[in-house]
C-alpha cells in the first residue's frame, strides 16, 4: 500500500523537519519501506540531521515558453491564458518573465498561430541520499529563483510506488506549501502552544483542509500546561496526536549534530506513542 503523510508546520522553528525525520526512522525501525521526501527546497536540511550520503543527482528544468515573434500577431491570448502573470503582450513585443513560469504549458496550447514553443530552463537539483538505510530524496533550488513549487512538484514525482513516504514540507501557507501537502493522504502540523504559534497553526489548518486533506497536530516543546493550546484545538475542531515536551537533552542532542531520536531514549518513545496514534488514524 502506498501513502503518503505531509508534515507541515504555519511557521519556520516548529521542529517540523526534526519530526518528520524521527516519523520516518521510527516507521523504518518497524521494518516498513519509508521513503523521506525533503520538499523545503530553499533550504533542505533533513540529510544535515541524518548525515546522509550522496548517491545520484541531477539538474532539474522547468518549461519555459519562447516566442517566435514572425508569427506572433499580438493576438493576447497566451498572457490571458497565464495564471500567473508571466507573459505580458506589448504592442510591437511579447515579454516573457521566466521565472514566474511554473511551466504549466497553457500558454503554448492556447497560442492560436502556434508562435510557442517550449525550452528548458534549469531550477536547480534533484537528489538521492542514502542515511543508513534510508532513502531521502530532496531538491535544492538555484540562488535566486522565485518560484519553488515546480521544484517541489519534481521532488514529489521521485516518491516510490510502493510504502510510506514521509514528506518535510517547508514552513508557512504559501505555494511552495501547497504544492507539498496536496495530494497527500494524511498531513501533520507541528506548533508551538505559543500564541503566535497557534494562530500560524490555525492558518496553516485551514490551508491544509481547503486542500481536502485530513490532518492532526502535534504540539512540539509544550512546558506542562497546555489548556490554552488545547482549547484552541477544540475550537478548530483539531486532532491532538500527542505533545512532546520541551528537552534540553533534545536540543544539546541537535547541536553536537545528532539525531535525537536516536540518541534521546525519552524522545523517541514520545515520537513512537505519537506515531501509534497517528497509523490509528490513517490505517482504520
């Protein structure tokens, strides 16, 4: 069976990434097929965590369209036909803005004198990893480019058929975070029971379920007393699959460079009770 669980956070610091690398290890040690899809492509940093090793990579291109100006007549069709925004028809001149291309092809098929074209421009890599065992794949956006989400959309192509795909979204409620959760069969926010991390939470769970995407939460590096947090999962009618408490031994653990899930015993029967609840509600 294949499926596949976004972790997803409303703001960056939540300990996303740190969750969705202990999931995927705490899946593996169960003898599961798990595959780790880093999609924080302005940043990657699940192989930091894991130490992994390279084993293959390759430049990824997105189509961008190129016109052929002795056809073109100026007609407008292919700039009414962008959703976003990145031709623009001149009265002597079309302008093409290359990089707010997400190479959906709609321009070329809309164009009626067939004065497109198609070519590839490059975005960035696609990689293959290796930590242990366990396969990683992530993406690494060029400096400078504006527009993640069709990097993330080739990351995510890379997923296996088969077993559990563990995706590491990138934080917030942006297009590169919609392009992750998507088509996901079950996603996972972490937050903060902080105000400011409850109200990303929230915007982050409406995005999440404006995408048709069942969801739980996991409140990360709680102090104790967690009634407001949990009032407001209440409110937002909002599954509550565990808290894992604030630890120094966690955060000693990440700066020495380890991972704390395997070298923090308390924290990772945390992230196992957690995952317990979690395959309870995505397996029923």
């Amino acid at each position: 069976m294949k499926q596949t669980i976004a972790v997803a956070s409303g703001k960056g610091g939540a300990g996303k990434t740190t969750v969705a690398v202990s999931l995927a290890l705490a899946l593996t040690d169960r003898g599961e097929e798990v595959c780790l899809l880093d999609c924080d492509v302005e940043e990657p940093n699940c192989h930091v965590q894991l130490n992994a090793t390279p084993v293959s990579q390759e430049i990824a291109n997105v189509l961008v369209p190129l016109v052929d100006k002795k056809r073109c007549d100026g007609c407008g069709a292919c700039s009414r036909a962008c959703r976003f925004n990145a031709l623009a028809v001149l009265k002597d001149d079309v302008l093409v803005f290359s990089q707010l291309c997400h190479g959906c092809g709609a321009c070329y098929y809309a164009c009626p004198r067939g004065a497109i074209r198609e070519v590839d421009r490059e975005l960035g890599v696609v990689r293959e990893l290796d930590a242990d065992g366990l396969r990683l794949i992530d993406g690494k956006l060029n400096v400078g480019e504006a527009m993640a989400a069709p990097l993330i959309t080739q990351v995510r192509k890379r997923a296996p058929d088969t077993g559990t795909t563990v995706l590491d979204g990138p934080p917030g409620t942006s297009c590169s975070m919609v392009a992750s959760v998507e088509g996901a069969d079950y996603a996972v926010l972490v937050a903060e029971a902080t105000p400011f991390g409850l109200h990303d939470l929230g915007m982050a769970a409406e995005a999440t379920r404006h995408l048709g995407v069942s969801l739980s939460v996991i409140l990360n590096r709680t102090l104790g007393d967690d009634t407001e947090a949990k009032a407001f999962l209440d409110e937002h009618n909002l599954n509550l699959l565990g808290c894992i408490p604030d630890d120094r031994q966690v955060a000693e653990c990440a700066a020495r460079g380890g991972v704390p899930y395997r070298d923090v015993p308390s924290f990772a029967e945390g992230i196992r009770q957690v995952l317990d609840r979690l395959l309870e509600v995505t397996r029923s």
